[in-house]
C-alpha cells in the first residue's frame, strides 16, 4: 500500500486505537470459520480470571502504599501441561494497582527472582528516579521503594520491567499488571465502573507453548516473538458473564511485538471512550480499534440478555512489508456471555471530558527522531549517553519517522502527548486524545506535541523507544534528562542498582 493509499484510510477514520492507519479490516465473521492460530475450535472456554486489586496500607499522614513481590512460579495455562512463569505476588501477571490523583503513593517492590529486573509506570507521570526504567535496576534480594505524587487525569495505565536487554524476555514471562488512575471528574460521569463486574481489565498477550504446555521463545522475525495462542488475564480460551447490558473494556496490549485490530464477530459498534493518556472529548462510535504493543483504550459495549458474542482481532493494513508481522492472523479473544436478565446501565455519556489542545505555536523546540533498523537517529541506545536535554516548562514537537519497511511504534517516558498532523493531515478523532504509544507506519512523518512538567534530574533519564520489545531490547530506544532553564545535562551512572 503506498502512502497516499494508506493516508487515505487515515483521515477516513477506518479504524481506532493505535491509529487509523491501522486499520482492522472489516471482514464477514464466517471468514474465522475453520482452524484460525489460536483459535477454540470446540467452542469450549474458560472463565476469564480478573486480576484482584491490589492492597494497600495507607497511614496517617504517609503516602498510600503497596507491596509487590517480583517472583518466579509454576502455571497451568493451556491443557497440555504446567510451565515456568513469573509474576507479580503470584505465579504470573499481577493484581491491578488502583490510585487517585493527588494521592501520594510508595510502592515496594522486591525482587526474589535469580536475575535483576525493574518496574517502569508504563504512562505514569513520575518523577525520573521513579520512572523503573533501565536506571532503576533491582538487584537479586533487593527491594525498590519508590514514592510520587499521582498528577494526571483518570487513565488506564500498566507496569512491566524495563531492563536494558532483557525488556521481551521478562514481559514475555509473566510480568505486566494493570494500573488505573482515578479522578473526580471521572467520577462524576455515569459510566461502567464496579471493577470485575461491568468494568473489566482485558490484557491481551501472545504466546507460544509446546506439546507439553511449556512456555517457549519464537523465532524473532519482524517485530519480534509472535505467538499462536490468545490470552486474557492470563487465560487462554477466556469466556466472560456479563450481568448489566453495558460492560467497559480495558484494553491494554501487553503483547511484546503483535498489533491487534479489536472488533466484535457481528461487526456491532461501540463507544471508544479512552485511550492511553484518558478519556476523549466525547465517545467515538466505532466497529474496530487497532493497538500496538504497550496502548491502551477504554470501550463500552452494550449486550442483549442471554445472547454470546465473540470479541476479537481481525487483520490488519499495518503498511509494511515483509514476514514476521502478524497482520493477516485471526483470533478469537475474548467471548462475552450476557446473563439473562441484565442490570441496566445509563447510556454513555455525550460529553465526557475538556480536551484543550496544545497548539503549535506554543512549541519552544522542535526535534527530529528517525526510526531505523536497530536505532533512533542512527543512535543505539547507550545508557550511558544523553540523547536530549529538555528545558522544563516548555512545550516541543517531536517529528517522528520511521524509516524501514518494517512496523515499529514510539513511546515517551514521563509526558502524554497530542498528535498534531499524520503526514501532514489532523488525527481522526481517535486519535484527537492524549497518547503515550504511538505507531508509526513505514514512509508516514508524525508530529507530536508534548509539554514538560513536574521535576527537573539533570542525571537520571527518560527513555523514548519502540515499544515493539525485541526493537528496544537491541537498540532501538534513547535517553532524555528534564533540566531547570539555563541547568546543563550532567554525566549519568551507568545503572542505580537498588540493593538491600
């Protein structure tokens, strides 16, 4: 597909999520008839496990805080048989993490693992030493407590590791949980929100398991490690009993290379309220929603008592060429079973939130970013080098390009941004909210508007890389300090271990 092709289906709106650029091809449902990769051809599914939220002991005066348990387990995840995962206070994946913003919050995270690892707020506004990138390595035995202040409208949001070289291996494990950010605004409007019941996390992952059940590495051909088996909340073959006719989605694709095109198997439409940095405007009515690895989106979809429909992902127009992408598989996700007799939900709002949006005028800077092969600007990632210096208090454009025939995304540590133009047209209107991941097509220039806020670390850095892992894990990421008007960059340490 050339470039005036695929901008066409851009300013269309075809599609939803990561960007209209991909777009979820709107297929008969009798297509996925017959054997599809992952697919539960004896109808048969399980219950879809839902993530409990995690604890926390809040004290007079200190900050809320939570405990999570880096740790390695045994899990029975397909019939076949057990295989080693890590998860987090469990076997894999880890509860969901729920904070309000202007709560302060500490988090201890201990690592019993055998290796060093992290945890990155992956969409938090952080300050740098709190960001649990590749400078905030925990140690074997070591516990990582760090505290901030939640400064951000409602989202939903999700953790990982993010050690330098090892980001796919450790994600592709087990370890990813939500993070829900609440506000008063968001509280105020009448959507969806009893958590496990009508306002549910669905983490969609890839894997790949062998005759005996174990868990095994692909080939990195593309974006990376693609696998034949669809779980959600870690449950291959996941089925969901909905009890009120309107159920809220939250989408996180937690996959280490695989792009998803979500829609229902009757083509029905829903309400796209969010996406990774909060809610839209006003809901957007749509029958498709495409994300890369590491977005998010909020959906509301209304159900019939008694009837079953199945959630899945379609094929999708990524613009690349090439194997290895995973664009023309078909999978069942995820199938919702409405009870009979169904709780009634008010209709989803018409207006949801102010959306005010950043102009370009306002930019101070403007940079530029080429994505290509293993690099950033013809740059390996280096955690020793410091890419860019930003000036707080300022707003810049970054200009993002990828280069290559091959699918990558980009994503910023620390700051939403906005998408000013997509090869030099206005974003459809799903993309017109606040982002942190973005894809980025072969051959099509993307200009994003960010405004740098909080603390200023002329020593500890931001990441800003491909969020396809094994991208990012062999180079393609770079590193930017926040510094105070007229404050230097300094020389930053190799990695803070954090150690007992």
């Amino acid at each position: 597909m050339d470039r005036r092709a695929l901008l066409k289906l851009t300013v269309a709106g075809l599609g939803a999520g990561a960007t209209a650029l991909l777009s979820g091809c709107a297929e008969d449902s009798t297509a996925a008839d017959g054997p599809q990769p992952g697919r539960d051809s004896a109808g048969d599914r399980n219950r879809l496990h839902v993530p409990p939220l995690v604890e926390s002991s809040p004290g007079a005066g200190q900050p809320r805080t939570f405990d999570l348990i880096v740790q390695a387990g045994r899990s029975a995840i397909v019939p076949a048989g057990e295989t080693d995962t890590w998860g987090y206070n469990g076997t894999q994946l880890g509860p969901t993490l729920r904070v309000r913003r202007g709560e302060q919050v500490r988090v201890n995270v201990r690592n019993t693992l055998g290796e060093a690892t992290s945890v990155h707020w992956h969409g938090m506004h952080v300050p740098a030493t709190a960001d649990g990138g590749p400078h905030q390595s925990i140690d074997p035995g070591a516990t990582w407590s760090p505290v901030w202040t939640v400064d951000q409208p409602a989202a939903t949001l999700w953790y990982h590791p993010h050690p330098h070289g090892q980001t796919e291996a450790h994600v592709y494990r087990g370890l990813s949980g939500m993070l829900i950010v609440d506000d008063d605004d968001e509280a105020r409007l009448a959507l969806p929100r009893t958590y496990g019941v009508d306002d549910i996390p669905v983490i969609v992952q890839d894997k790949t398991f062998d005759e005996t059940g174990r868990l095994i590495d692909t080939t990195h051909v593309g974006t990376g490690m693609l696998g034949d088996t669809i779980l959600v909340n870690g449950t291959a073959g996941a089925q969901f009993t909905a009890t009120s006719d309107r159920v809220r989605m939250r989408l996180l694709n937690a996959s280490t290379a695989r792009s998803y095109a979500f829609g229902f198997a009757d083509d029905r439409e829903f309400d796209l309220i969010a996406t990774d940095g909060g809610l839209l405007a006003a809901p957007l009515r749509t029958a498709r929603i495409t994300l890369t690895p590491g977005e998010r989106a909020e959906i509301i979809v209304s159900l019939t008592g008694g009837e079953q429909v199945m959630f899945r992902s379609y094929p999708q127009d990524l613009g690349a060429s090439g194997a290895g992408t995973g664009a023309d598989d078909m999978f069942d996700v995820l199938r919702l079973d409405a009870a009979a007799g169904l709780r009634s939900s008010p209709p989803t709002p018409d207006r949801l939130t102010r959306l005010d949006r950043l102009p370009a005028s306002a930019a101070r800077t403007t940079r530029r970013f080429e994505i290509n092969l293993d690099r950033i600007n013809d740059e390996k990632m280096d955690m020793s080098r410091v890419d860019q210096v930003v000036t707080m208090n300022t707003t810049e454009i970054w200009e993002v390009a990828n280069t290559t025939r091959t699918p990558h995304n980009f994503h910023v540590h620390g700051v939403r941004f906005q998408i000013l133009t997509i090869d030099g047209q206005d974003p459809p209107a799903e993309l017109a909210g606040w982002k942190d991941t973005v894809y980025t097509p072969p051959g099509i220039p993307l200009r994003l508007i960010m405004r740098f806020t909080g603390s200023t670390d002329p020593v500890t850095p931001y990441m800003y890389h491909c969020h396809m892992l094994w991208h990012e894990d062999i180079g393609m990421m770079g590193q930017f300090v926040i510094v105070a008007p007229g404050e230097q960059a300094a020389t930053i340490p190799t990695a803070e271990h954090q150690h007992d």
